[in-house]
C-alpha cells in the first residue's frame, strides 16, 4: 500500500532518509519525539513535498503515477490543516460532497452528532479537541482505503481520544483492507491500536517492530554498576546512565528473566523504547 525506498529530503541543519512498507490492511504507528521527521514522511507520501532522491510508492505505483481516482480512495488528517474558520459543518457536509463521489453524508452527519459536534456554530468557535474530531470525521468521511492521520489525537483529553481511537478501530473493523497510517507521541494510544511500529529520530529509522512483540518480549532492565559490567549484553538494544546504576531496553526480557537471578527486569511498552533509543546510549 505505502512503500519508501531510501528516500531523502533536507532541510538546514535536518537530513532525512527513510524506508518503509506498509502492506494493505495494516495499522501502522509511526513514533517519534517532537521533531523527529515524521511529518516530513507524510508530506513526502502525500507529494505536498518532493523527495530529493528514493522512491515512493502508493497503490503499487510510483507517487509521480497516481491520479484523481487513486487520491480519492486517500484519507488524510493533517494536524495543521482545516476548513475555513467562517465554515459550519454543514457547508463542510457540501464541499465534502463534491469533493468526494463516495463522501457518506449520513455516516458522517451521524457521527458529527455522536461526537457532539455543533452543527450551527462556525469552525472558528470550536474548541481544539472539536477541530481534531471533524478532520478524523472527514479522512473517513468518503471511505478511503489509505487513511493517513498526522498527530490526530494530539491536544486531547482521554475520553476525546479514546472517542477517536474507537472510530479508528471501527473503521479497519469493516473491510480489513484497509490501511491506516497512524503518527503519535502517545504510547498508549498506538499500543491498543497499532499492528507495529517504526520509531524514527533525527530524521532515520531506529526501529521497526511487531507492536505484541514490543509488549510481550521486550523489557527494562534496572541494574546496578556490578550487575551491568557482568551482564551479558547480546541482546541489549540500549542503555542509559542512572543514579543506580544503568537502565538498559532489551528485546528479549524472558532471557535475562531466567538467566540473571536478582536482576530487575520490568515489562518495557513504546514509551520506554522511545525513551531508551533515542535518549540512551544504542548498542
């Protein structure tokens, strides 16, 4: 569905380079820090930026290749993007409806009112939390086949999010063809959603990774300055200094579990591989 090849793009002082995949019917999180790149990857599939060398890929074809119709089967919220601010949601309901031969006005007004959208009121009197709902509402509007979604809960209160990941959900639940591509600094919301996860930092990939394996197999290892010398450090992916001692990610918890009695190894989630690789020191 989304394939990149070595594809670079700099800017003063930043110099990304990427290569991913994304089959059909999958969710994928893209993570990072503030900064990392990883909307500079959406603009990069969405052409709205042109790569300086790489390929890109959408549908099996190269980006230079899509047309109209392949654009329309594409859902895309962008955290900087929205409809005029004198807009109400029914003049939203009207442009959608040209823009989009598939657009589902009656999914789409129906999900306004359960997401307690106000229908008379201009954009520009809506909270933040209502403006990131109504862009999820429009990728999602027209039945797209590739949503795109750049921080879409980002700003938001645990219930506005978990109203959003619901739908999300949702949405794949119905045709299992569908593809999502998902960008986030909230680990938790990408653990119960994703079906894996590539980290990226400064610009370059860190990691790609099963989101059950990160959660089953990896963990945080705690351990102090003795323990740390003799540890066995194969399967450490990373480690950073600590008052005790050191803190160290490893992608196999169960082997230093049963190997290194009194060693302190706790379960290890996104927030910790973020921490870790790209705070820490990397094996």
């Amino acid at each position: 569905m989304i394939k990149m090849q070595n594809v670079r793009k700099t800017y003063p002082g930043f110099d990304f380079e990427l290569s991913l995949e994304i089959p059909e019917g999958r969710i994928t999180g893209l993570i990072g820090k503030n900064g990392a790149g990883k909307s500079t990857a959406i603009r990069l599939m969405l052409g709205l930026v042109k790569a300086e060398s790489g390929t890109i890929e959408l549908f099996g074809k190269p980006i230079t290749e899509i047309t109209m119709q392949d654009r329309q089967k594409i859902g895309v919220s962008l955290a900087e993007s929205g409809f005029n601010g004198q807009f109400t949601i029914a003049e939203v309901k009207k442009i959608l409806a040209k823009m989009y031969p598939k657009f589902d006005e009656t999914w789409f007004m129906r999900e306004c009112r359960e997401l307690r959208l106000p229908e008379g009121k201009q954009l520009k009197e809506f909270s933040n939390g209502m403006k990131a709902k109504l862009r999820v509402l429009t990728a999602l509007s027209h039945k797209a086949q590739l949503l795109i979604l750049d921080e879409p809960t980002a700003g938001l209160d645990v219930e506005a999010r978990n109203e959003i990941l619901d739908l999300l959900r949702d949405y794949a639940a119905e045709d299992e063809n569908r593809t999502i591509l998902i960008t986030s600094h909230i680990a938790s919301d990408l653990e119960h959603l994703c079906d894996d996860i590539y980290l990226i930092h400064g610009g370059k990939q860190l990691l790609h990774e099963e989101t059950d394996v990160i959660l089953e197999q990896y963990g945080l290892i705690k351990a102090d300055e003795a323990q740390y010398a003799a540890l066995d450090k194969e399967y450490l992916l990373g480690s950073r200094k600590e008052p005790y001692g050191y803190a160290c990610l490893t992608n196999d918890r169960k082997y230093y579990e049963k190997n290194v009695p009194g060693l302190v190894v706790e379960r290890a989630g996104i927030d910790e591989v973020i921490l870790m690789m790209t705070g820490g020191k990397r094996k």
